[in-house]
C-alpha cells in the first residue's frame, strides 16, 4: 500500500495510526485500519472527522476522500471498502 497517501481532503493532516476516533458505542480506534468500520459493533461511519488536537482542522470529510494516490490502486481500495460496508455485521 506505498502508493496510497492518506490525509484530510481540507486541511491535509496526516492520521498517524493512533486511536483518535470514538464510536457510538463507546469504541475508541484507528478508523482508517478499518474503512471508517467500528470493530466492536460493526457501525460503518462514511464521514470522518478531522483530529483538531492533533493538528487537524475538525472538519467532517466523506471517509473515502481522504485516500490519494495513483487513481487505480484508489479506486480498487475504495471498491474493496464499499464491499466490507454491504456486509451487515460481524460474525
Ligand atoms: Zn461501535
Ligand atoms: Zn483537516
């Protein structure tokens, strides 16, 4: 995945692979380690928040913009992340 970039669609600051975002129910984790997917309960969040304290800018994105890179290796990427959202809940 060297060819993908991931950064805010507004501000570009860059996640860093800490658990900065908090679902409803209560899981805090890295939403890009799952395509904006809660682990615990499976909630898909298609709009992702720009860590301000961080150095983000606080600003809502649609999840799958924040991914650039070469436009096929995206689309691919964001295909496979449209097919996780069909699937309805963990086993
Ligand atoms: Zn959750
Ligand atoms: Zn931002």
């Amino acid at each position: 995945m060297d060819n993908i970039h991931i950064c805010c669609p507004n501000c570009k600051w860059e996640p860093d692979g800490q658990a900065y975002w908090q679902c409803s129910c209560g899981c805090v984790w890295d939403t890009f380690s799952t395509g904006g997917r809660c682990p615990e309960c499976g909630k898909v969040w298609e709009k992702t928040q720009c860590i301000v304290y961080a150095g983000g800018c606080d600003k809502m994105s649609p999840h799958l913009d924040w991914y650039e890179g070469l436009d096929d290796i995206i689309n691919k990427l964001k295909e496979e992340i449209k097919e996780r959202w069909l699937v309805k809940e963990y086993a």
